[in-house]
C-alpha cells in the first residue's frame, strides 16, 4: 500500500518539481487516491496529480489554468464544498 509520502514524491516527480499546493485524498476512477496540487515556480497554471493510494501509480495528470481553476472553485462552492 503507497504512503502519502510515497504518492507525494511521485506527485512532484510527475508535476516537473513544482511546488505543492495543497494534497489531500478522495475517490476517482473507481480509487482511492492521493490528490496533489502542484505550482512551477513562474506559472500561474496548477498541475493536478492523483496517485493510486493502494498502488502508488499515477491515475491522472491534469493541468489547470487560472480560468480554469476559478471555474472549478465556483462549482465547489456552489455544491457546498470550501
């Protein structure tokens, strides 16, 4: 089973170094996986990066713009979540 520490170093390895933003865990394609925010340093754009949480592969790799990331949060806030 991968470790939030584990899934982390995986995470930044896929996100090109960049910062992490923010992590957490949840459900996607049927998994638990890690969730990793990353930033490069330079960019306004966020790459997402969910890890298998049992595996430690990586599931998906998204990159968000700005645009796409207030898109994100406006729908979060309206379906309750902070």
């Amino acid at each position: 089973e991968s470790t939030e520490g584990q899934a982390e170093h995986i995470g930044v390895a896929e996100g090109s170094g960049g910062k992490m933003q923010s992590d957490g865990t949840g459900n996607e394609h049927n998994a638990v996986v890690w969730s990793f925010d990353m930033v490069k340093t330079g960019s306004k754009n966020v790459t997402e990066v969910l890890v298998n949480a049992k595996t430690g592969k990586i599931v998906e790799v998204t990159t968000e713009t700005p645009n796409d990331q207030a898109k994100e949060h406006a729908a979060d806030k309206a379906n309750g979540q902070k």
